[in-house]
C-alpha cells in the first residue's frame, strides 16, 4: 500500500516521511486516530515502506533513529511513493514480506488452542485488502467470531517477543505492526521491556483507536502520531475516484458520513433506502396514529438487521442536524429538496434543545445495536422517549 493510496491526511504523510528523512523516528511509535479516519492503513503504508528501503552492509551512514549503526542507504532517499518498483515492496504490498509483523485480536477456534495472529495471517491479509478502513467488529466478523470476544493474549505477546528476537531476513529494518493494542489489557505488561529496549534496527508500530483505553505504562513509551478525521472533502474525492459514483451523491454521503471513510462506505452501501419515508412514517406512529402503528413499525424495522438500522439511525441524525441548521442559518441552505423540505416539518415540532436531546437518544441506540440489543425493545424505547421529548406537539409528517 503506497502512501497515495491512503485517504487524505496529506500534512500526516508529510511528517512521516520527515521523520525519516531527518532520521528522527522513535523505536516504538503510536498511531491513534478514530474510526475511518485511515490510522490502519496509513500505519502499514508506512510500515511497507520501512521494509522496502535498501539496506547496505557497509558500515557508515547512520540509521532511522540517528544513531551510527548500519541501515539505509545514505546515498538515495526514498520517498513512500518512489518505492513501487523495488523487489522489497513486492512482497510487502502483498504482506508477505518476512520482516513485516502483524499482531491483532483474535480468538481460539478450539479448546486448548493458543490464540495467536498467526493462526489467521490469510484472513488478515484477505481483511486489509477487502476493508482496510474496517473496524474491530468488521474484523470478528470477518473471522466468524460470532460471539466470542477477541483479544491480544500472553501467547500472542511471547510469539511477538520471539519474532523479533531474531535479526531481519533482507531489509534494513523488522518492523511490527500491532493493531488494537487495547484489546492487550494487562498482557500488555509484557510487552514493555521490548517497547523499551527493542532488538537492534526494530520498529514497533501500534495502532489505537484511542489512546484513552492503552496501558499508561505502554503509552509513555511511545512516539505519538495523531491521525485526525478525514475532511468531508476528501472522502467526497476518495467516493468520486474509488466508488465511481456521481459528484452530488458523494458529497451528500460525505457530509453524513462526520470523517468516517468507513461510515461514507456503509451509507454508500444503503443509499438507496428510502430512509426518509421511513422517519415519516415512524414519526406519524410515535405523534399521531397511536401504539397499534408504533408496534408495526417496530416489527418492520426489527427485521432490518442490524447494520441497517445504524445506517437509518445515522441518517436520522443527519436530518436533524440539517434541520438544526436551517433553524439557525435560514432556508437558503443548499439541501435536497426532499430533505429539505421535511426538515422544516420537523423544525415545526421540534425546537434545537429538543432536537439535541433526540439526537443524543439515537447516539445511545446506535452504540447499544452495535452490542448486539434486542432491536424491537430498542426502537419501541426510543419512540416513548421521542414522544416525551416532543411533548405532545404534533404535525402530519406527510404531504398536504
């Protein structure tokens, strides 16, 4: 994976290869960012091309960390995007490359099996192709987890230790990429004489979607790189050249999508749902035709399955930032006449704080459907809850 292939987060991409440049890269770095935002796929662009680089067994030059010992090449620089044609990148695109190193979450398939990451380094490899924005639940997914909780075990911490025990096969550097490193828990404890006092010309490479749930311990020996959300722009480019879909589609599902490539992929995925019928009619059942239609809807809905019924969440939520910003800025907002139109009916029952408040109720409800909630006494919760906020006030959400 070359740089450009990796979304957005241009200044990013910069800094890292000023890093190298200047040789002032640290052992152990952190890449955090939240979810979509390409933390994943930007950590192992980088990590391909710290493999790729040409080593040199002459003694001289300097290494990465701006130390003596024998490393890059002095001579030539390479930038991410120049090492496409070199044999070294071949094997790390395809993440075969013996001195790149995965380790993730994962499970045991039968009892008395150790859980390590080399037990599905084809899946992983088959993943990152398919869905390199992909979360943690993607991945279990991926894997036919089911309900197992995955996680970074002790024998997957000593597999890691005797990795990189060993020196590297060809490149100058071994490098591990480690995803999740929340998922460690108190394992991680292990892991910290090596995150300290690597192997000699190894870089340990985590990648977090928070820094918040790692080990203190762990973070305080890192080096940390940042990974801010996508622009809406970006992923409105990234839709128009990967997606091939029309410019006012992505630029809709752009806005929607709040930084999130993986998110802007999903309401790609469910666009054509006619979610706006489906807020009407639910809205008319909470306000106005009575319980017998709450209990249809809530069937109907139920049935959706789940990543659809975060999609048609997420899409409420949209609507009703549009709607909060029509109150506030006025009708000339560029909007879909449609959305438009029923945001201004729902500005009619509805002030800010109220929407706020339901805005805040439909966060809560996508966080539980992602754990697996019973969907009908979810959905029949949040029309009561969307009845008191509302207060009584009602409006036929349907064309006079």
């Amino acid at each position: 994976m070359l740089f450009s292939e990796v979304i957005g987060q241009e200044a990013l991409k910069k800094q890292l290869v000023h890093l190298v440049e200047q040789k002032r890269l640290s052992h152990a770095l952190l890449f955090a960012g939240p979810e979509g935002a390409g933390t994943l796929p930007l950590a192992i662009a980088f990590a391909q091309y710290i493999v790729s680089l040409p080593a040199t067994n002459e003694n001289a030059a300097g290494d990465l960390f701006g130390s003596t010992t024998t490393a890059v090449k002095e001579d030539t620089f390479y930038t991410p995007d120049q090492i496409e044609n070199l044999p070294a990148y071949h094997r790390a695109s395809k993440l075969m490359h013996p001195d790149l190193h995965f380790s993730f979450p994962s499970i045991t398939e039968k009892p008395g099996q150790k859980n390590l990451s080399a037990n599905y380094i084809e899946e992983w490899r088959e993943f990152i192709v398919g869905y390199p924005y992909g979360n943690v639940f993607d991945w279990l997914q991926f894997i036919k987890a089911e309900n197992k909780q995955g996680n970074i075990s002790a024998d997957e911490c000593a597999e890691v230790i005797k990795k990189l025990s060993f020196k590297s096969f060809e490149s100058a550097y071994k490098v591990l990429v480690m995803w999740m490193p929340e998922y460690l828990g108190k394992e991680g404890n292990k892991l910290l004489k090596l995150i300290e006092e690597p192997p000699d010309n190894t870089i340990i490479i985590l990648v977090a979607a928070s820094e918040e749930n790692i080990l203190p311990t762990i973070l305080s020996r890192c080096q940390f790189i940042k990974v801010p959300r996508l622009a809406s722009n970006e992923i409105e480019a990234a839709l128009i050249s990967k997606g091939q879909i029309e410019k006012e589609k992505a630029a809709q599902i752009a806005s929607m999508s709040d930084g999130n490539y993986r998110e802007a992929l999903h309401l790609l995925q469910h666009s054509d749902a006619d979610y706006l019928s489906q807020i009407r009619e639910w809205l008319n059942a909470i306000l106005k035709n009575g319980p017998v239609a709450q209990v249809k809807w809530v069937d109907e809905t139920s049935k959706m399955g789940r990543e659809p019924q975060k999609q048609f969440l997420k899409y409420f939520n949209h609507l009703l930032e549009q709607s909060i910003r029509l109150k506030i800025l006025g009708t000339d907002l560029p909007l879909d006449p449609d959305l438009k139109d029923f945001a201004l009916r729902i500005n009619k029952i509805a002030s800010v704080g109220q929407m706020e408040a339901i805005i805040q109720e439909i966060d809560k409800a996508t966080y539980y459907i992602e754990r697996n909630a019973n969907p009908k006494m979810l959905f029949m919760a949040l029309g009561i809850k969307f009845y008191h906020i509302i207060q009584n006030k009602t409006l036929i959400l349907t064309e006079a």
